[in-house]
C-alpha cells in the first residue's frame, strides 16, 4: 500500500522513476522473484534500456547482499533473454 500511496498516485516522478524506486526496494526485500520480473519488464516497456537496467542493477547490487543481489541480476538476464530488443 506504500508505493501505491507513496510513489504511484503522486506526480513527482515519472513512471519510468517509479519503476527504479519499485526495484530496488523488491531488490531489497529479497525472495520477490515474480514481482521483480514483472516490474523490471514494464521497465523495458517505459523507457529503460538493457544497458540502462543492467547498470542500474549493478548499483543496486552493491548495496545489497550477495544472495539478493545474485538473485536480482538471474531475473534481469531472464527478463532480457525473454525481451529482445
């Protein structure tokens, strides 16, 4: 309920924003895998590159435990193998 309050009904960032704001919170959070696909999918689909998401992940990776963070960047080589661009 959070991020619908916090960041998805407020016109403060942009969708494409947001969707950082939610993965990296999921990154967090851990044991998420479907929900972080999801949303680094509809990344994809406002705006954000390949390149852009794999280097955003890396960021978020180093702030995040290896577990997490080898867990982050197996669904983003998922969700890229499964979104050609």
């Amino acid at each position: 309920m959070f991020f619908k309050i916090g960041i998805f009904e407020r016109d403060v960032l942009t969708y494409a924003q947001r969707e950082l704001v939610t993965i990296s919170v999921i990154s967090a959070i851990g044991d998420a895998e479907p929900m972080l696909q999801s949303h680094l999918g509809i990344s994809l689909k406002v705006g954000w590159k390949p390149e852009q998401l794999t280097e955003f992940v890396s960021v978020v990776s180093s702030t995040i435990n290896k577990e997490k963070s080898s867990a982050v960047k197996t669904v983003l080589n998922e969700v890229l193998k499964n979104n050609p661009k």
